[in-house]
C-alpha cells in the first residue's frame, strides 16, 4: 500500500458486501495495517451487519457505525449543490404512469426547485431510503432489481419477518432500509414500492401468523406495516367485515388494489367509466396525509376512504380527502355519498380518540351530511384478519 513519510494512512473500503471475494480482501488489507498510526473505514450500502463478536471487536479496536437510509430531506440537500444534480439528473427518471391517472403536464410551469422537489417525490416511490437506488441507477432498473429480490425468495414469509430486529445477513438485503427507532434501530422496506410488492406476495394468513409469532405490538413501526399489508392482502380476497359499537358490522367491497398518484386527475375511459373504477386505490406517496386507501363507485356514487392507524391517537385532516373527490367530480363522477373510516386493531377500539381536526367544512361541498363537529361522522372501526388456521 503506498505510504509517505510522516503522514496518517486512511483507507477506505466501499460497497462492502457479505461475500467470500470481499471478506478475504476486507482479511489482507487489515493484515497490512499498522494499527497504531492507520486506519481503515469500510463503507457498505448494507443495512444489517449480521452478528457480531464484542470481544474481537475490542481486541481489534473496531467501531460500528450506523449510516441511517436516506430521507426525502436529505435528497433534496444532496441535488442542492447543482454541480452534483447536474451529474445524477438523468437518473431522476421516475413517471407517475398508472393506469388510474391522466398523463398530467401540470408541472410545466413550475420553478426549477418545484420540478427538481417532483422528481425526486416521484423516485422515492421507488427507491425509498437507498442513495444508490436514487442516484445510481434509473426507475426501471431499480424496479427490476427490487422485482427480481422479491421473486428469489422461497418462502414470501421471510419478506415480513426480516422486518424484525437489524442482525439479519442475507441475498436480499436490498429489499431494506434502516431508520432510527426509539434507543435503537429499525428494519424496514426500503421504499413504498417494495412494501407494496411484499403485501402482493404475503397472504394474509401468512402475514396475520407473522404478525402474532413477533410480537409486533411491541414494534410500533413494524406493526404499522403488517397493519397495512393484512388489509391490502384481505381485501383483494374477501369482504372485510368491520365492527363498531352495539354489534355495528359493516362490509368494505372486495376489489383489486391499484396505485395512484393523488396529485394527478383519474383517467377518464371511453365507456364513460373512470380509471380506478371499483378498485381499491393505494396513494403512491409515502406519506399522504388523510388515508391509506380510497374506493369509489361512479355508478352509486359513492367514495369510501379507508385510514389504517395502530395509534390510539389519530389527526383528521379534510383537506387530503376533498382534493380527491374534487378530482372525481372533474371526472365527471355525481358524489353522493362520502364514508370515512378510521380502522383500528380490536384491542386498541375502546381507546381510540380523534386527534387535531383541521380544514373544517370542505367535505359538506361534496356530501350535505358532514356538517360540524365532522368528526362525529367518522366512522371508527375494528378490523380483524380471518383466523389463523395453520402455522407455517
């Protein structure tokens, strides 16, 4: 290794993986230090590290550091320096193309900012946390890969439970992400779409079994993703019953789940129909406010909006849900009827309360009935997956 005289050697290893090639460079390259005056930094794009030895890595003066997955803010820093967008620009490449929406030019006159700010909201769909998923490759490989990761798995149950803890080493590593979580720290999909991929090939007796042999009540943010994958996964096969107070029962439509970009108009069909029709529609958006999932029937008239919350606690935030039946009506659809549903797991029913309310009075446009105080109109409700028949 080249070294000059009176100066520190730093090394640096990046793109680390668990292989054999790697860990027998990772051998020769340590061997060849002098530990007193040099160092060497191993950088890897891997989320979990796989179980460690606390007494070689004191003897070896070895210290682990945790690089957190990227967040939207942090992108945003990164394509600030303009030298820097100027190279990854290309990669910026994602298109809210789904069938439910038009192909919108809305953005045509925005600033530079707002289009740079879309395009990076748009990839992180995708990609989520990871910053070579972001700037190193474009939309459609990063769909491949993640795509391909979920596909090599034998047992799908894997996908779910290797949400838990963060010492796991494995071929689909890529699939995760890391986020701090309380004193220490959680392992996650890495992006909304790899969650979305997980919840198509978890069942939902798979996930509901999963959901009881981890204990996730104890993982708050775990338990937010199975939460959300048990209902997508029944209600692509089976009426969800929901329960309310004096044996109240009410059942949500059976329907396929689609994607759909919120800040997009719906597609309108040759048949007078609107894309999205009949469909359980999930925000492409990490984080939308409002609802976690939205249903309409343009020949009844009725949209049904969906928020899945494992909180004992909830905001009600109008506006998210009037900026979609506005675009129903622009679709040419007649709202009649407007439910709203705070769905909670039956344990957390008696507890539950509503949190702030904003944007009062927006929804009485588009149904006479939700007058002041709106909340009294929700409807919050239990919801329990279909029994556990067998383990796997």
């Amino acid at each position: 290794m080249p070294r000059v005289a009176s100066k520190k050697l730093f090394i640096c290893l990046d793109g680390f993986r668990a292989t054999t090639a790697h860990d027998d460079f990772f051998q020769r390259v340590f061997a060849l230090l002098d530990k007193e005056n040099e160092r060497l930094v191993v950088c890897s794009s891997m989320d979990t590290l796989g179980k460690r030895n606390l007494e070689d890595d004191d003897h070896d003066n070895i210290q682990v550091f945790f690089m957190y997955s990227w967040t939207q803010p942090d992108y945003l820093a990164a394509i600030a320096d303009q030298a820097f967008c100027d190279k990854i620009v290309s990669k910026l490449d994602a298109m809210s193309a789904f069938e439910v929406n038009e192909d919108d030019d809305f953005e045509a006159e925005w600033s530079e900012e707002d289009k740079k700010k879309h395009a990076v909201d748009l990839k992180f769909y995708y990609v989520g946390g990871s910053c070579r998923f972001m700037f190193q490759y474009p939309t459609n490989r990063v769909v491949e890969i993640l795509e391909t990761a979920v596909e090599s798995v034998h047992n799908k149950s894997d996908l779910v439970k290797y949400c838990r803890g963060n010492l796991h080493n494995d071929a689909i590593n890529r699939l995760y992400g890391m986020q701090r979580q309380g004193t220490g720290n959680g392992r996650f999909p890495v992006s909304s779409y790899a969650a979305y991929l997980f919840a198509n090939e978890c069942d939902e007796e798979t996930i509901s079994q999963l959901e009881t042999r981890l204990n996730a009540s104890n993982n708050p943010s775990v338990d937010g993703h199975l939460f959300e994958w048990l209902f997508v996964a029944a209600v692509r096969k089976r009426a969800v019953k929901l329960f309310g107070d004096h044996g109240i029962e009410e059942v949500l439509p059976q329907a396929n789940v689609l994607r759909f970009d919120p800040k997009k108009r719906f597609r309108a069909l040759r048949d007078g129909k609107i894309g999205g029709d009949r469909s359980w529609l999930q925000p492409t958006a990490w984080n939308q406010g409002g609802y976690d999932a939205v249903y309409f029937d343009k020949d009844e008239g009725k949209a049904i909006f969906v928020q899945l919350t494992r909180s004992d606690k909830h905001d009600f935030k109008m506006r998210f849900f009037s900026e979609v039946l506005l675009k129903l009506k622009t679709a040419k659809m007649e709202i009649k009827q407007v439910l709203i549903y705070f769905v909670v797991k039956p344990a957390q029913y008696l507890n539950f309360r509503m949190g702030h309310i904003d944007d009062r009075d927006v929804l009485q446009v588009h149904d006479a009935r939700w007058t002041r105080p709106e909340e009294s109109h929700v409807r919050v409700r239990a919801f329990e997956a279909a029994p556990i028949l067998s383990f796997i």
